[in-house]
C-alpha cells in the first residue's frame, strides 16, 4: 500500500493494492499492522455504510466530545471528499483537504479526530464506507456548512441535496469554540 500525506500531515490518502486478471480483483481494505505503521493507531470500533444519488452532499460532519477518527473508501460510484480541520489551537484550523474517492481509484482517506468530514456524490450513485474510531452520539454532532464563504472549498456541484438538519449547519467562524475540539498537538 501507498500512503501519501497530504497538505495537513495528519491526513492521508492511501492506495492499497489491487490484484486484478480478467476474474476481478482482491484488495486489502485494512490491516492492523500495515496501517499502525502508517500512523493510524485508533482502534475502529464500528463501521457504516451509505448510499447517496448523484448530487447529494453529506456534512461537514465531527462530533465533541468523543470525535471520531474515519477510514472513508467508495466500494461502487465516485465521489468528491473533504476533511476540514476544526480543532482550536491547531496550526492548520479553517484549513481543508480533498480527494476524489471511488470504485476505480480504490483510494481511501484517513480523516484523524478533529476533523470535520463531508462528500458529495458525483457519479450516479455511491456506496460509502467509513471505519469509524469512536461510536456514534448524536448529543456530541456538530456541523460545519458546506459552502461557508471563509472555507472556499470548491464542490463540484452547484446545487447539491442537503439533510434537513445539514441545512442548518453554521460557517465555522459562528460556532462557539467550546464546541469544538482542541488540538493536541501532532502525533
């Protein structure tokens, strides 16, 4: 596997390796050891699955307390993925990362704890999977809107399909600090 930090170094694409013929293909979608030496030492303990239309935009998405560490991957479609670092104190705070994730790439993207996470749809459908360091506590969501003007994160959509309750997300400069996390320090 390829692991390539990106221009936050806690966050990290990997491309693991595929092993294709003309029967398909076999690849290793996490290893305990192989991934430790990457510098993803959180155990997972749970993982979820969801399937969005074209166009539908998921987050940006942390909770606190009890933020969550996310191993993200596309298993069928594409998609354009965001992780926002929202911890107070870091030196990287407002900044953003971005990937395309799918099916064909086989990439996936390591979003560390304390960061905010989002993805839009841009094939027709998309199956997301995300291996998740922390249980899900609805009391602990937070979001960032997706299109805050101070972010300039560049969707590739126009007008994509939004929850109801991301809707209401607020720009980042609106959230009370105390609600976010805090930065630790690089591991």
């Amino acid at each position: 596997m390829k692991v390539i930090p990106q221009s936050i170094n806690e966050v990290l694409l990997i491309e693991p390796q595929v092993f294709g013929d003309a029967r398909g293909y076999f690849k290793e979608t996490f290893h305990v050891d192989r991934y430790r030496e990457a510098g993803i030492t959180l155990p997972f303990v749970q993982d979820n699955l969801s399937r969005s239309r074209k166009g539908i935009l998921r987050g940006l998405h942390l909770q606190n307390p009890r933020p969550q560490g996310k191993l993200v991957s596309v298993l069928e479609g594409e998609v354009f993925d965001v992780a926002l670092d929202v911890r107070v104190g870091s030196p990287t705070f407002g900044q953003w990362v971005s990937a395309v994730l799918s099916a064909e790439n086989h990439h996936q993207l390591w979003v560390p704890p304390g960061f905010a996470h989002g993805f839009v749809v841009t094939s027709e459908s998309a199956v997301f999977v995300y291996k998740c360091t922390d249980l899900y506590e609805p009391r602990s969501e937070l979001g960032v809107a997706f299109d805050d003007p101070a972010l300039g994160i560049p969707w590739p959509v126009t007008e994509p399909w939004l929850s109801e309750k991301d809707k209401k997300n607020l720009p980042l400069a609106q959230i009370d600090p105390a609600h976010l996390p805090s930065y630790q320090g690089t591991p």
